[in-house]
C-alpha cells in the first residue's frame, strides 16, 4: 500500500475516532445534565421566588450548566396533591409544599403543625432544634430530598365578622385545607362544620362567599389577598406554619454527587435565610394587617383552655390512629414539658 494511502486511512480513522470523541462527549454531557422543574404557590415578584432564582443562578454557575431550575410559580401546576401527582409521572421533578401537603406520601411531616400545640415561637424553636433532622431524614427516606423547614409563624383565625368564643363561630362557614386532617378533626372538636378546599381555591371561595373564615399567617393573607376579604383576626396562635421544597430523590440522584452538595449547599443556605425571615415577617404582616385596616379581637381568655383541651385530644386521637408516628408527637411533647418547666438539657426519645 503506497504512502498516500496509508495516510489518508490514518486521517480517516482519526477523523473517525474524534467524531465518534465529541458523540460521546456530548452525551455524556447530556446525561448529566438536568434541568428540576419545580412548582410553588408562591407568586412572581415576591421575596421567595426572587431567592430561589438567585440560588438557581448561583448553582447553574457552579456546576457549569450542568444543574438548571425552571420554577412555574402563582400555583398555575395547582395544589399539592396536583404538584405529586405530576411529580409521579415526570412532568414535574419538585414542588414547596405546606406542612401536610406531603402527608400522603410522608405523615410525620406535618407534626410541628398540629393545631393549638405550641404556645409561642420559643416553643417551636426549642423543639425543632432537637427534632428537624430526624423528620427531614423521614422524608428523605420516602423518596423526597428536602433542603429543610422555612418557619411561617402562626396562623391566626380571620373572618368577616368578629370572633371572640365559641359562640360567634357557630355557623361560620370555616375554610380547612383539603387533606387536612388534623385541622379537619380540630375544627369538628370545637363543634364547627369545616368547609374542605385547596389552598389554590380559597381566594374564589371567599369572593363567592362559600367561605367566609380562614386560617392562615397573617404574611400568607398578605402575599395571597385574601386579606382583601376578610375585615377581624383574633389575636390567639393556633398552628404553626411552615413549608418545605421536595424533590423526588429519583430524579435528584441523576445529579452527579459532586453537583448534589452543591445544590444541597445553596438551597440549604436559602431555606435557613427563609426560616430566619419568616417569624419576623409574619409578625409585622400582622402589623400590617392591623394599619391597613384590620380589626384585632381579643380571644375569650377563659375560653382559650377549652378550646385547647378539645383539639389537644383530638390531635392525640389521629395519631393514636395512625396519622403520624404516635412516638413523635410522645417526644415532641416530652421537649415541650421540659422546655415549660425550665429544663431546657431535657433528652427525649421516642
């Protein structure tokens, strides 16, 4: 075989082998490259997403493009269940849920919001320092990354008209967030009919009048507008709010581990700010509420026990049923007795 030949076979297979190179390159590239759809309620232009795209830049930048968020906020992918449902399939990878929104899926994540069970934010605080990594891992152990707990502060009853006792929320038509069965089961112990609807709908069921009675941060009122529809808050802490983003732990596993820590780290550095924020924010949004025209009303203090002792049991009686790990609601209010009596070195177990 004369020279030119041969050369012109060594340049040819060179050729080959460099194309066949930059084929393999290029998929490798594709593959580990992902994109996490993630839906929230949360609308454009607010404090949380303008965060979260700051963290998403700040990761895509890290790992050279090789993780992306697309966030589809406003609820436009609907409620929770919608969100897992789509997640299931694929159409989504992640979403922010409230504390029961992954109840289905993970129970004991709504624990630190059963109805009338802290007192005030010191509680809250004491508890989840001894017991958020242990239901972040639960989670984590149903499929479902998580980046940690964002604190909403406490809800507070808001209506059109004044409610004080018992006896003014006979027939009000109280909204209780589809899923909900611990809210469900606390409002039936106070003797009211709940009326069930997801969080996406509460604005329509309030402008339509199938509502008239909300339970909801004051911070959430603002962000959502339904502050626009309702005239009283009591003044009476009733369940502490909190959210949370999971992804599914399948998809998330695609990431290369080195990709992994990096969305880990800025998303957890997001959520801790979030967390920081919340309470504060929620306690001038009730401020807020009150300059701009809402009228505090002051709870039946001789009430206030009733109302606990009812719910309380209530609460006792879901879990005793099954609805959470009845030796997590044991240990969280193992910590609460301590932190109460001032034993804050108390150790509890399950």
């Amino acid at each position: 075989m004369n020279r030119s030949i041969t050369n012109r076979i060594s340049n040819w297979r060179l050729a080959v082998q460099t194309f066949v190179g930059l084929i393999l390159l290029g998929l490798v590239s594709s593959a580990s490259a992902q994109t996490i759809k993630l839906a929230t309620i949360a609308p454009e232009g607010s404090s949380w997403m303008d965060a979260m795209r700051g963290g998403a830049a700040e990761i895509e930048e890290r790992t050279e493009g090789r993780v992306k968020f697309k966030f589809y906020g406003g609820g436009v992918q609907g409620n929770d269940r919608q969100v897992l449902r789509k997640m299931r399939i694929g159409q989504l990878h992640g979403g922010t849920f409230t504390a029961n929104g992954l109840a289905d899926v993970q129970h004991d994540s709504q624990l630190y919001a059963l109805p009338m069970l802290f007192n005030d934010i010191e509680e809250v605080q004491f508890v989840r320092a001894r017991m958020d990594r242990k239901l972040r891992d639960r989670i984590e152990a149903a499929g479902y990354v998580n980046f940690g707990f964002a604190g909403g502060g406490f809800a507070r009853l808001m209506s059109i008209k004044p409610i004080a006792n018992l006896k003014d929320l006979k027939g009000r038509k109280v909204w209780v967030p589809d899923g909900d069965r611990f809210a469900y089961e606390a409002t039936k112990a106070l003797g009211i009919s709940p009326v069930l609807m997801p969080l996406t709908d509460v604005m329509t069921g309030l402008q339509t009048e199938l509502i008239d009675t909300i339970i909801t941060p004051p911070s959430a009122a603002i962000v959502l507008q339904w502050n626009t529809q309702v005239s009283h808050m009591t003044e009476l802490p009733l369940s502490y709010i909190y959210a949370m983003i999971a992804i599914e732990k399948k998809y998330f596993d695609r990431i290369q581990p080195g990709d992994q820590a990096i969305v880990r780290e800025v998303m957890e550095k997001i959520y801790q700010g979030f967390d920081r924020q919340g309470n504060d924010d929620n306690e001038k949004a009730v401020q807020a509420l009150i300059d701009s025209g809402m009228t505090p009303v002051t709870p039946d203090q001789g009430q206030i026990p009733e109302w606990r002792k009812a719910v309380l049991a209530a609460n006792r009686r879901l879990a005793d049923e099954g609805t959470i790990d009845v030796r997590l609601l044991d240990e969280l209010e193992c910590y609460l007795a301590g932190f109460r009596a001032g034993n804050t070195e108390i150790v509890c177990s399950p």
